[in-house]
C-alpha cells in the first residue's frame, strides 16, 4: 500500500511538473510583434540611413531577425537589399519570384504602390521549421524602399 501511494505521488509531482513547465513552450510571434520589428526597422533606417539600416537588415544574429521574424528590404524596382533569412535573395528581384503557391510575389511592391503601408499575404518558406507556411506581412515605404516583416499563421 505504501509503494503504491508513493507512486501515485510520484505520478502526481511528474504530472505537476508538466503542467507547470507547459506554458513555457515558445509560441510564434504574431502581428504585434511583427508591426513593432517593422517599426523598429523604419525608424532604424530614418535615424541611420539605407546603407547602415541594410547592415543591421542583413545580420541574421541581428537585432533585425527574431526567431521567425526578420527585416527584409526590396527597392521599388523589386530588387532585394536586405534579408538576413535567405542572404541570396540580395542583389535579385522579386519580380520573377512566386510563392509556394505559385502565385507571383509582384503583388508586394504593388501593395505600397499608391500607399505607404499595406499587408499582403501569402505562401512562403518558415526557414526555422523548413516548411512552407501561411505568411502575413506588413509593409512600409520608406523613401525608394520597401520594408517588409512578415509572421507565420499556422
């Protein structure tokens, strides 16, 4: 009887222990903490200019890039200048580049056309999990720029 009360309590503090710890688990930034990276990066860029705001964009253990939120940067002939998640995007345009979906990413540029923020969504690659995810993305203008943050909703 004794054994068996003791396993039941070390169940019990086992189980305490699970719960407890639970609501530690990392949860995926959503849209505030996307909305504040971007304001961050504006005002980075502003104070600084676009050669050091594209620096610190790029620096993938930067400020800039949080987890599954990162700056990217394309200029308004869609060419990227920053984007610490996929270095090799820099120096290439968004033009000819489609979502997982298939459809055409031109539709980011176009969002700040005639505005100087807008949202777009669409497919693309979560490079902390190595599948493709629902993507939500604020974009601002910033003289010639086009920053971007964007998170995943799963």
């Amino acid at each position: 009887m004794r054994l068996r009360a003791l396993s039941c309590g070390a169940l019990a503090a086992v189980f305490m222990f699970a719960v407890d710890f639970s609501c530690l688990a990392a949860e995926s930034p959503g849209a505030a903490e996307a909305k504040a990276l971007l304001d961050e990066a504006v005002a980075y860029f502003d104070k600084n200019g676009a050669a050091k705001a594209f620096c610190a964009f790029n620096d993938p253990k930067g400020a800039f890039h949080k987890g599954p939120l990162y700056v990217f940067a394309i200029n308004t002939d869609n060419v990227y200048f920053a984007h610490s998640a996929a270095p090799t995007l820099v120096g290439t345009s968004l033009r000819d580049t489609r979502d997982a979906s298939g459809q055409p990413m031109s539709n980011v540029p176009d969002a700040v056309a005639t505005q100087d923020a807008a949202e777009v969504d669409y497919l693309w690659l979560n490079y902390e999990t190595n599948k493709v995810e629902k993507k939500h993305t604020y974009l601002k203008k910033v003289e010639k720029f086009i920053l971007g943050v964007g998170y995943y909703n799963r």
